[in-house]
C-alpha cells in the first residue's frame, strides 16, 4: 500500500500524490517551446521547499526522454553551494553534462568555454538541460551560468529560419530548479537572464487534497470524514510537504498516537495531529522556515506582521518581502479593493512561528501569582472569570514589565512591538492554566495580523480576540466582527481585549461596556489592558 511522503520527492509507485497534469503540461511545452523545430524556451521553475518542484521536472523528464530526437540530462547543483569559485562552478556543472552524455568536457573553467560545449559537432542532437537546485549557487557563478545560455538563446533566434537541429548551438530548452523566479537579480549589471519564463509551482487545491485521501481510503479501505480533509487544507493552504506531513501522521501515527485502523479517521483525530505538529515534532520544512524568521530583518518584519491593526501590503520588489514570500512563510492575497496584502503562507506556519517567538522571549515569566491571592473570583472546578484573569494579568504586568520588557524588540520610535505583548499574555495565560488544567491556543482566522486565543478549561471554551484599538470607527466595526467570529466558535459570548498605553478611568467606563450584536446575538466583552509603554 502506499503511503504519504513528506521527505524529498515523490516516488510514483509508493506515495500519494496529485497527477497535476495540466501543470505538467504547461511546464513541457514551456520547455519544449510552441514549435518545437525551431527551438524551445529558456525557463525557471521556481517554488518554495517542498512544493513538487523537483518532482514535476521528474514528470517532464520521463515524457522528454521517450522522444530520441533529444538528449534530456538532470542535473542536482546543491553539492556545489558552499563553492564560490566562478571557474569551479563552470567545470563542475561542465563534467556533468559531459558524463550524462559520455563526452570529456573536463578543463573547461570559463564562460566562453561552457558556452561552446553546446555546439552543433560538439553535441550529437539538440539538448534539453534541467538544472535542479541552481539558485544554491553563488550569485557569481549564477550569472556566469545564465549569461551563457543569454547568448546561446538570443543566437538561436538570430537563426530562426533554421531547424533546432541545425542551428549553431543545439542546446534546445533550459529549465532552472529554484525558490527564486529572477535570477540574477543582485547582479549591478542587471539580470544576464532576462530571456527566461518563469513556471510557478503553486499549491496544490482542495480537490487535489481530497482526491489523495479518497486514494488511501480506496487502499486501506479506512474511512477518513470529509471535515478532516477539509480542516487539514485549511491549516495547510495546500502546501504539498506539510499536507503530506499531515496526512503521514494521520494515516501512520507517531510516537504518542496510534492509528485505530478499525474506525475511521475523525476530527478528534486530526486535533491530536495538529497540536503535536504545532509544538511537538519536527520537520524539515518547518525548521527551515523559523531559521529564515531568525534574521534580524526577517524578524522585524514579522513581528510587524503580527499587529492587529492594518494589513501590509505585498510588494514583490521588497527585497524582504521578497525573501519571506520566496521561501514560503508569507503569501500574497487579492482583497476586494484591488490591493495584494501579505498573510502568512498557511495557519500551521503561523502557530509555529509565534510559537517560537513567544518561547523566545518569555521562556521565563516570572512570579505569575503573588503568594496568598486568593484566586476564588477568577477560577473555580468548573469555571473561568475571563475579565478577573484579565485584571490578574494586569497586576502581573505592571509588577514585572521593566525586567519582562528590557531586551523586547522595538519600532523606530522606541515602542515595543505588539506583537511582543500578544506573546506574553499568550506566554502568560499558557503558564496559568496549564497548572489548573487548562490550555490555551493561538489561532489565525485571516492569516494576517489577527489573532485569536482559545481556552478550554473544564468543559468549556472561551474566546478571546485581540485587537488594536486605533480609532472609535474601527473600534465599533471590531466589536460587530469579534460577534461573527464568536458566533462561528459557537460562543455565546466573546473577549475582545486591546492593549494601550494608558486609559482613563472615565474613558475606561465608557469604552468597557458589553455590546451585544443583535444579528448573531453573541455578547462581547471588551478588556483593555494598559502597558504604560
């Protein structure tokens, strides 16, 4: 039987896996070019990690190999990412084309030289080269690699009126493996590759999600309920590693769950799945992302991305933008008003990485509780008081904020961040509950700056949203919001709690008010809790 894979490319005959035929097929004739005896394309093909880059190419290099009127070769550059020699790179890449077509193509260490391997008597018949992994190079050796294949590409249209066989270069079609669509792109001189298309790998959809799962329940002949698939592609976007991931551990178990082949696959299934995958196992495509929030530029931008006030646009030239969105831990979406704005790339990558921040700033928190503080008004054996814990925290805040808040990232204008003290409170509620049996979960309904805190204590469930109190017009449309999401938790009421830094008592009174939304008749509750930043 076969099984979900997560760990480098898919083997057809033993893993689950999505056709994606008609993206194969654009990608061929991206490759092989709309009349393939005049020549083919030059194209990058560009992804994050684990998004089927490698496998779709795999896809076109059969189909390519079955044709005898081309020589096809595969080649993985990522041995060659630590080297920065120019005339290295050249002669490694050089050999390995010679070696896949049982020619010596050793001594060559320059441009000009690489570039004549590909000349008609040099090759036999005209060459498709897909070179996998080729943005691990040094940007130097990138441009050198790429500006020769420029000029073989514009030489083939100077010589349109010749068959591709007969032309003076007979490299057919290139295709570049890599996270990035644009290469080149930090050479001063520009990018020496400005000839190429660029094939996007995107996510794959609901249905191809579905379809896989429908596949292991044909096999194993174990029913998996519609809502976990459907919960599974919300938490993942698609992104074919992590769903893979899932759905290994669903089907496979794990050290601290075993799958009950007996019965099917429910939703208190996926619960346990998802939470160990949010803070208890690891994974590579996971690990590799929380490396790239760690850099001081990447981390800042982050944080800002986690305000709960307005959205950040998306701008591709941002060169952070840029890096976040090329390697998979922020997306881009079209809102209504004509505008991209950045979310994270899936609900999965978010937890993970506000759980790594909040770990990496408050692993300690502190004396939660003064000794004695009779706790009788906020917990009881079967109850939470959500705005006497509120208040809890509020004492703990001010008793600890100028140890808790000494080394917390800052704006340009000396604020800590709010996302810091979203962390904390977070940091802070888990610390409590989770010595009287609670818990407490982040969630991101948009994926953007809004965050939501879940808490199940005993047999009940309380929400609280988190919310930048801005200005009264924001203000009243948050409270209509936190009523629909509320309503969706199935809540007949919710926490609304804002952080400012300082509130009056007579403002306090008149903004700390209970409003209940009269079309979904959930009551909100709103908190603000002050910082005295």
């Amino acid at each position: 039987m076969r099984r979900f894979n997560s760990y480098g490319p898919i083997n057809n005959k033993l893993h689950y896996y999505a056709p994606r035929k008609e993206l194969i097929d654009m990608a061929y004739t991206q490759l092989m070019g709309d009349s393939p005896t005049e020549g083919g394309h030059y194209i990058t093909v560009w992804a994050p990690r684990q998004c089927g880059k490698t496998w779709i190419m795999q896809q076109i290099l059969f189909q390519l190999q079955k044709n005898p009127r081309f020589d096809v070769l595969k080649i993985n550059l990522e041995h060659l990412k630590e080297v920065e020699d120019t005339s290295e790179i050249i002669g490694s890449i050089a050999e390995e084309i010679g070696e896949g077509l049982n020619k010596d193509f050793t001594g060559i260490n320059t441009k000009t030289q690489f570039q004549k391997i590909f000349k008609k008597g040099v090759l036999d018949k005209p060459l498709i080269l897909i070179l996998d992994e080729f943005d691990a190079l040094a940007e130097i050796g990138i441009n050198a690699v790429v500006s020769a294949f420029r000029n073989i590409y514009i030489k083939g249209l100077d010589e349109n009126d010749k068959a591709t066989e007969q032309k003076t270069y007979l490299l057919h079609g290139v295709a570049l493996i890599g996270v990035r669509s644009v290469l080149g792109i930090e050479s001063d001189k520009g990018s020496p590759f400005n000839v190429q298309r660029s094939v996007h790998i995107p996510n794959l959809t609901f249905e191809e999600v579905r379809g896989m799962f429908q596949w292991y329940e044909k096999e194993s002949r174990q029913k998996i309920m519609p809502e976990v698939v459907e919960t599974l592609y919300e938490e993942t976007r698609g992104q074919p590693g992590l769903t893979c991931w899932l759905g290994e551990l669903l089907t496979e178990g794990f050290e601290d769950y075993t799958v009950d082949q007996t019965r099917p696959i429910e939703i208190k299934d996926f619960n346990i799945v998802a939470a160990a995958a949010t803070v208890a196992l690891p994974n590579n495509n996971i690990l590799n992302l929380i490396s790239k929030a760690k850099k001081e530029h990447n981390k800042t931008f982050l944080l800002e991305m986690f305000q709960t006030g307005e959205k950040l646009e998306f701008t591709f030239d941002d060169p952070t933008i840029n890096d976040l969105y090329m390697n998979g831990l922020v997306d881009k979406e079209l809102d209504p008003d004509g505008r991209y704005y950045l979310r994270f790339s899936c609900p999965l990558v978010q937890k993970r990485i506000f759980n790594y921040f909040s770990n990496t700033y408050f692993r300690q928190m502190g004396q939660l509780v003064a000794p004695f503080t009779k706790l009788d008004d906020i917990i009881t054996d079967t109850d939470l008081n959500i705005p006497n814990l509120m208040k809890l925290y509020q004492t703990y805040l001010e008793k600890n904020k100028e140890w808790l808040f000494k080394s917390a990232p800052r704006r340009n204008d000396m604020r800590i961040y709010e996302a810091v003290y979203h962390f904390n409170l977070f940091s802070y509620l888990d610390s409590f509950l989770k010595n009287q049996g609670g818990r407490v979960f982040p969630e991101f309904p948009t994926g953007n700056g809004k965050i939501d805190l879940i808490i199940t204590y005993g047999k009940n469930r309380y929400g609280i949203e988190l919310k930048s109190f801005t200005y009264e017009r924001e203000y009243r449309n948050a409270l209509k919001k936190a009523a629909k999401y509320g309503k969706q938790l199935q809540l007949p009421e919710i926490y609304l709690v804002s952080f400012v830094e300082y509130i009056d008592e007579e403002t306090g009174k008149e903004y700390e008010t209970d409003y209940r939304d009269e079309t979904t008749g959930v009551t909100v509750i709103t908190i603000f809790v002050t910082t005295g930043n």
